[in-house]
C-alpha cells in the first residue's frame, strides 16, 4: 500500500465512524439532553444480583463464573457459563453481603458464605490464591490473592468464624512475603500479566492494610504503607500513574488505572495517610 492510499484509508475510516449512525443518534441524545435517567435504582440492582446468582448456579461449587459466552470461546472451547473465577469470586463476596442487607435478602449473604468457603478449599498451601480459573493447572497470583483477601474479610465480619480470618492472615503472610524491598511485587504475579507492569496491585495493598487494621497485623500495614508509597513516588504530577496494565504498560486498560486509583483512595483511607488520598484525588481528577 502506498503512503498515499494509506492516508486516503485512514480517511475514510475516519469518515465512517464520524458518520456511522449509531454515532449520529448518540450525538442528537446528547444534543437534546442525554440519556433519561432513571431514579429507582432498585430494580436494575436486583437484576445485577440475579445475574451473579445465576453464575453462580452454573457452577455448581459456590464460586462464581468468570462470565457467559454468547458464542463460542475458542479459549475456554464452550459456549454460555465460563467456569469459575477464583478473582472476582473474592470481591464479589462483600457485594453479595450488601445487597443482602440493601434488599432484606438472607439468600445473598448464604451465597456470600458459599463462596467464601469455596475460596478456602482452592487457596494453595502457600496461602496465595490461584491465577485464571479452575480447571486449568494452578498457579500463584498476586492481585487475586487480595481480592479474595476482601471477600474472607467479609465472611470474617459477617460470622466470626475464625477460619476466614485464617485465610486472610495466610494469604497476607504470603503477600507480604512476596514483596520486593521496594514496595513492588514483581514476582508470582499473573501469568498474564507483566512483571514490571503492575502498579494496579496497589488494590493489593489495600487488602494488606485492611487485614492489618482489621486482624491486627502490623506487619501487613507496613506492607501496605510500602507498596502504597512506591506507586505514589512513581505517579506522574499530572496524576497519571504509569505501568499499570497486563500486556501495554503504554496503553493501559481504564479498570487497570482505576484499580489502581482506589488502593490509593482506600489504602490512605485505612492508614489515614492524607497524601494518599490526595494521589488519588488527582488520579482521578
């Protein structure tokens, strides 16, 4: 292709999307006033429950399924529930808690429980939860090692029952372990993820600082305060926090940033450090 047909493509690519229709008819909404907004929110939570208790269901385990294919996935080779997700299982289970209390509905917080325990019975004997999902050979993940941390909190909260605090010392203990001198977790960090790209763990260290708040662990609020203040130091005045993405440390992924964005938030929160909460203030800002 010649640099001139190139130009006359990226033209035309460009003339499409401005012109697509789809596009017009979200810029006329916007024009006469946006989108209607919808004051009761009650049902839409209800449906979003429902959906998650459905994915739940399709496991038949108590964890929750990564998510539902509507045509085939030549990853997972299936079509509809995907199996289940050790990650997002973990801080599904606070959610699940909530609306339980939000809607009057004891059922929620049996399904909390349920996945809670389920997270107990894959946690690997180092204490780290497992990166992808089941069914596929195990390994250790940082990030989802916090996750699931919140979720045995919740359960912990919820039950006094001191196995889910074992847990979350455990996986804390494994976290902390695993923590370069730095404040940086470089090692057992997703397979899919690289290695030196990873600031959205910040997430992680606030799970560290709520274990120690809440289980006192100092040593995880050590931890915590640590991995927080690299991310701070390596923050851009702007706001921009660099190498915070799987696979494109360049183009990172908006939930990757906003993860990020809230260990901030939360972390400083829990460790009342205000500047903190100010990095995250100009995060997301």
């Amino acid at each position: 292709m010649t640099v001139a047909t190139r130009h006359v493509s990226t033209f035309a690519e460009r003339f499409a999307r401005r012109f697509d229709s789809a596009v017009l008819t979200e810029r006329l909404r916007e024009f006469a006033g946006g989108h209607s907004i919808e004051t009761d929110h009650e049902p839409h939570i209800i449906a979003a429950v429902e959906w998650i208790a459905r994915a739940q269901d399709s496991t038949g385990s108590g964890g929750i399924a990564r998510g539902y294919a509507v045509a085939w996935n030549p990853y997972f080779a299936l079509r509809g529930w995907e199996p289940a997700y050790p990650e997002t299982t973990g801080y599904i289970i606070p959610t699940l808690y909530s609306a339980a209390r939000a809607l009057g509905d004891p059922s929620l917080a049996a399904r909390a429980y349920r996945a809670a325990e389920w997270e107990l019975g894959i946690q690997l004997p180092s204490g780290a939860v497992r990166a992808g999902i089941l069914g596929r050979p195990p390994s250790p993940a940082i990030f989802n090692t916090g996750q699931v941390i919140f979720g045995w909190l919740s359960a912990h909260a919820e039950t006094g029952e001191s196995q889910f605090a074992g847990a979350a010392l455990a996986a804390a203990r494994y976290l902390i372990s695993t923590l370069d001198d730095d404040g940086m977790w470089r090692r057992d960090n997703s397979r899919f993820a690289l290695s030196y790209s990873t600031l959205y763990n910040a997430r992680v260290s606030w799970a560290l600082a709520e274990v120690g708040q809440r289980l006192n662990m100092p040593a995880a609020t050590d931890a915590a305060a640590r991995s927080l203040a690299h991310v701070a130091r390596l923050q851009r005045k702007n706001g921009w926090i660099p190498s915070c993405c799987l696979t494109e440390p360049a183009r990172p992924l908006l939930h990757t940033l906003a993860y990020a964005t809230r260990g901030l938030l939360e972390g400083g929160r829990v460790l009342e450090d205000p500047e903190l909460i100010r990095r995250a203030s100009i995060a997301a800002g």
